[in-house]
C-alpha cells in the first residue's frame, strides 16, 4: 500500500473507531486478548512464510491468472472487514449490501443490459456459474447443457452436480463451434466462453447467436477471465464482434477478482430475465425482517457471503469507471498490447515461436530450433524448470493436442500424442514495458 492510499486508509479506520465508540465502552474481551509477544512471534513466522509464495505483484511473474488487488480495493476491503457485514441479509449489513446493489446495477449496464435484470455477487466464478447453469436447468429441466470443448472445467463439473447432461462440443481450428455435430433441439442452453482460461479464445458469440435463437437455445456467456475486455469493444486491439452482443445473452458471468482488480472472493453472475428470481424463492424464519426491500439472499444459492467484497469492488468502480478512454479501458488495453508486443518481438525471434495469435492478453509460444513435438515438450518443460529454479522469470505450461498443433505448424514432426508449451498470462498492465525483459530472460534458457 503506497503512502497516499495509507493516508485515506488510516483516515477511514480513524472514522469507523469513532463511529463504533460512539456506541459507549466496548472493551474487547479477556479471553479474546493475546500476549504480545506471542503475536510478534506468529506474525514473524507468518511473514516469513508468506514469502513463499511466487512474486504475483511483478511484472516478471506471467504464469497463471495471479496478481495482488488494487491497492484501493484492499484498503476498502480491510476498512469493511473492521466491521465484516454479510451481505445475506439486509441487517447482515445494510451499507455494503446497498453498495452491492449499485455494482450490479453499474455491472449490468456495462454488459448492455436494461433496467430489468437480476444479479448479484459471488464468492468465485464457480459459484456463479453454478447458479448460472441451475438456472438453464431448471428453465428448461429436460434439456442438456452444450459447452466447448476449450470452456473451462467447472461446466462440465458443476452439470455432474446438477444432475444435467453436458455436451461437449468440438472446436475448428479457426475458433468457431461445430455446431452441425449436436442435435439442437436436445439443447436447452449454451455456454459461450469470451476469453477462455487456456490461451484467451474469444468464442464467435456472432455466429452463435443466430444458431442459437433459431432454435430457441439460451445463451450463457462465461466471461469470468475475460468480460472486463468490454471495454475495449470499440478500440483497435480486439474484435469487437462478440463483444458488442453481450446483452443478447441470458445469462452473464465475470470475476471481478480476475481483471477487476479485486481480492478473492468476488465473482458476479447477471440474469437478463428479472423473472429468473422465481427458482430462489424461499423463506427464512430469522433473517428477512429489518425490511421489506429486496435481500440479496433472496436471489443467491449461497447464504453468508462477505459484504467486504461488495464493498471494495464499488469503491474501485468510483475511481475506475467502465469506460474506453478512462478507468478500466486502459488498463485492459495495456494487457492487451503486452501480448500484442510480445508477438511481434516473438515473430522477430530466432529462440521463440508463437503457437498462434493471441486474442486478449495470453500467449502461448514455443522454442524454435526444434524438429519434433517431444522435443518441444521437453524443452518447454526444461525453461519452465529453469525460469522457477533461478526466479528469473515464472511462465506456466499448457498441453494442445498434437495433432492441431501440427495444423498451426505442419514443419514439426509429431511423435506424440499431445505437445507441451510455453503460456504467459500478461494480465498486468506494467508488463507492456517489460516484455522485452521477459522474452530475453526466457531466451538466456533455450
């Protein structure tokens, strides 16, 4: 936290210790009351081992989907947890359910949504497309689930926990679902995936829309990794196409602790229908009193969630709105220019291939002076090893079929079953300026 997030910071604690003084004396409990030295001692111990941990918050770390919240979003969320509300219910915490309220409304219409729709926040992108995928059930409770074969695990897992079929179904090497390879009128709803976790694949929301309403199949969009590229769906970095027709969708998930800059424990799920509430009807006998206004427990499959996350995820949308030219839209567009640029110096290389163009914001490459997809395996395997081993730089491994592989590079000789690369997530906007670094370092190793 830097010294001028510390000011407001310790200003904001300032206010709420009045605030819960003002209520008289509250002196905290012997029994909850540790010796002192005894806590200097946990707290070294704990700091010693939090060291461990890989460095997220550094541009040289481009492994996985990691990276520290925004400063303000972890001042929010402490000054919040002092009080730790549940956003349940309404008296569970009347001020961060409110501010809840307002981020979904704000949510919604950045997704293109009207003034009727239903959402709220999650604690994971799991969570939500749990309750996203129970929805399609119980609309249309005789009907299977389709997902690519590139969308991420947690479909085909939580259709297992839903009692629902899942069809997987295909993907052409130019992106696009084989759609002719399902029986539609089998299908109740459809996963789109706009920005996948493997490699960043925008599915074309574009052509599956019409398929989709022709035969009247909902539309689910899992934009857990990607849904903050929005932004940038009028910009000259992406293709806008998919992006543009988010609201069409019936459903609409995102991970605010992924691109938007929060801490774990934030996800969010929209319905376009508010009629979707019914499915969440039920009653409790002790919680829904203080008002007659809508409880978010009401409308959630999960009961105590942290009124922390709400809180901090509205404070970081006061000072980082949902637009193009400020806010988030640069933010997302450094990102994106950071896969962008390492391409180009990619593409200019001698050491590194790229396996084929990014969409958003991770890349996916390979060592160049090899013959066959085991040695690329192999050698992957070695620079990732070396990468950790001296903590020059962290990448992550990703496995491909060989044989699509060999599609996007025909001169390699494959002799395995599937071919192990080089993936680098850039989901830091500091990593624009340091691909050059990054790549020279990875290079030092082939």
């Amino acid at each position: 936290m830097d010294k001028h997030t510390e000011k407001h910071f310790n200003k904001g604690l300032s206010e709420l210790k009045q605030w819960r003084e003002s209520f008289g004396d509250a002196a905290t409990d012997k029994s909850l009351q540790v010796d002192d030295e005894r806590v200097a001692e946990v707290f070294g111990e704990l700091s010693t081992r939090l060291k461990g941990n890989y460095p997220f918050h550094h541009p040289v770390y481009a492994g996985q989907m990691l990276k520290p919240p925004h400063p303000l979003a972890q001042a929010a969320y402490a000054m919040a947890m002092t009080i730790n509300p549940n956003n349940h219910a309404l008296d569970g915490g009347p001020p961060s359910s409110e501010m809840e309220k307002e981020v979904i409304a704000e949510l919604a219409s950045f997704f293109g949504y009207g003034d009727e729709y239903l959402g709220h926040l999650t604690a994971s992108g799991t969570i939500a497309n749990l309750e996203a995928l129970w929805i399609a059930r119980q609309t249309h409770p005789k009907k299977k689930i389709a997902f690519s074969a590139n969308s991420h695990y947690t479909h085909e897992r939580m259709c297992g926990v839903l009692g629902v079929e899942g069809i997987k179904i295909p993907v052409e090497l130019s992106g696009d679902l084989m759609l002719d390879q399902v029986q539609p009128e089998e299908i109740g709803t459809i996963v789109v995936t706009l920005g996948t976790t493997g490699l960043g694949e925008v599915e074309p929301l574009h052509k599956i829309l019409p398929w989709a309403r022709t035969h009247g199949i909902r539309i689910h969009i899992d934009a857990a990794y990607g849904g903050f590229f929005r932004t940038l769906k009028d910009s000259d970095v992406i293709d806008g196409a998919s992006w543009k027709l988010m609201q069409e969708a019936d459903s609409i998930v995102v991970d605010p602790h992924k691109h938007g800059l929060q801490p774990y424990g934030c996800g969010c799920v929209l319905f376009k229908d508010p009629e979707a509430g019914r499915f969440y009807k039920h009653d409790s006998p002790y919680t829904y009193f203080t008002s007659d206004d809508l409880h978010l427990g009401e409308i959630s499959l999960e009961c105590s969630r942290a009124g922390a996350a709400a809180v901090a995820l509205w404070a970081t949308l006061q000072l980082f709105p949902l637009k193009e030219g400020e806010g988030f839209g640069p933010v997302m567009r450094k990102c994106r220019e950071a896969a962008l640029r390492m391409e180009t110096l990619m593409n200019e290389s001698d050491g590194l291939k790229v396996f084929k163009k990014p969409e958003l914001d991770i890349i996916g490459y390979f060592p160049a002076e090899v013959q066959t997809t085991s040695e690329i395996s192999a050698k992957s395997k070695e620079v990732f090893d070396a990468g950790m081993r001296e903590q020059s730089f962290y990448l992550s491994l990703y496995k491909v079929p060989a044989s699509g592989f060999a599609e996007f590079h025909p001169q390699i000789k494959v002799d395995t079953g599937q071919v192990t690369i080089l993936r680098s997530v850039l989901m830091k906007p500091e990593q624009k300026n340091f691909v050059p670094e990054l790549i020279q370092r990875i290079e030092a190793h082939l």
